[in-house]
C-alpha cells in the first residue's frame, strides 16, 4: 500500500496569511493526488484533484502542485472560512489511502 | 446536482452486523462511475472502505475485507455496506461517495455516525 504523510499536523495563522500544507507519498503516484477540506461535522470537500486541478466551485485562493512523491495545498490569502483540517489522497492504485490531515486554526 | 444520502442503525452491537444503506439522486448509478464508502472514527482522520460499479465490480480495503460487503441496487439507485463481526473499534462516521473519474471523491453524503455498543 501507498502510505501518505503531511506536514505539519497542525498550524496557527491568522486572516490574510499564505498558508502552504505539504502532502508525500510513500513512492511515486504521478499527478494522482487530491485534496479536501473538511471542517467539524461536515463531509469533507474536495478542493484539488489531479494535483493542481481546482474542483468546480472552489475559491481560486487555493493552489496544489507537486508530482512524483511531492505535493503542496497553498491558500494564498487565508480567510475565515478556511480554518478547517486539510486531507491530501492519493487515487494512484487501491486502497485510496488518506493523509492524517492538518488542521488549520486561528492564531 | 448530484446528492447522497446514508440511512441505517445508529447503535449496533458488538459480534453483529453494520448495515448502512446509500441512496443516490441527481445521477443514475447506471450511469457509470464507482461509488463507495468511507469511515473516520471520531477526532481521527479518514479510512476507506471499500468501492463499487454500477455492474457490481468491487474492490475492498484490504485491511477490512474478509469483513466488507458493498453491494448496488440499480433499480432504487442506491447502494450498500455490510461490515460483520463489529467491535468498539469500528464506531465512526460513515460516509458514502461518489468517486470521480481519477478516483477523488467529488460527492459526499453527509455521514451517519455508527456506535458500536451493546
């Protein structure tokens, strides 16, 4: 199986930051990666997909790239509403294996 | 505009079966696509379960598969999870998905939690 980590588990930023979350997989996976965000109670929502496609809907704010082993989320300007826990996944080969997130909160 | 939604028990006990059901409206099933099921234990992050095609094709996580059934219904658009011999371990959110052409997750439903309790 394709283990997934990400760095940091956890961050502190305040409105109008530039936020980047690091996302690696244990070997190579291409352009297969993708990226949620999910806040508590809810479902999570899928920002990125393909690495650096932005899902129909989502605030052009949000950034992902990366290939290989390697990928970033950027959030240009934090804004209130993106204090949330991030997952990267990668959809190379089965299981579709999660990150362990980062949760992203107020400073 | 595509919507999912899990029904099932709340509460099961331990030994016996979770049976979760999700139904699909928006999109026929039949139209194509996987769909599946994910878990995330409280305050942990997400595990897949297993996937389902519309023809029945599955593929199972690993870890959970000599205890995972997805099956689909075409004819109510909907499709559904087994998990046998359940213990505390499996209480979660359970979600279902539908899982897009390079296999993310562009669907949700909302989740229904599942205790394992006797």
């Amino acid at each position: 199986d394709i283990q997934m980590t990400q760095s940091p588990s956890s961050l502190s930023a305040s409105v109008g930051d530039r936020v980047t979350i690091t996302c690696r997989a244990s070997q190579s996976i291409s352009s297969y990666l993708n990226w949620y965000q999910q806040k508590p109670g809810k479902a999570p929502k899928l920002l990125i997909y393909a690495a650096s496609s932005l899902q129909s809907g989502v605030p052009s704010r949000f950034s992902g790239s990366g290939s290989g082993t390697d990928f970033t989320l950027t959030i240009s300007s934090l804004q209130p509403e993106d204090f949330a826990t991030y997952y990267c996944q990668q959809s190379y080969s089965t299981p579709p294996e999660f990150g362990p997130g980062t949760k992203v909160d107020i400073k | 505009q595509v919507q999912l939604q899990e029904s099932g028990p709340g509460l099961v006990k331990p030994s016996e079966t979770l049976s979760l059901t999700c139904a699909v409206s928006g999109y026929s099933i039949s139209s194509g696509y996987y769909w599946g099921w994910i878990r995330q234990p409280p305050g942990k992050g997400l595990e897949w379960i297993g996937s389902i095609y519309h023809s029945g094709s599955t593929y199972y996580n690993p870890s959970l598969k000599s205890r995972v059934t997805i099956s689909v219904d075409t004819s109510k658009n909907q499709f559904s999870l087994k998990l046998s011999s359940v213990t505390a371990a499996d209480t979660a959110v359970y979600y279902c998905a539908r899982l897009s052409s390079g296999w993310e997750f562009d669907y949700w439903g909302q989740g229904t939690l599942v205790t394992v309790s006797s």
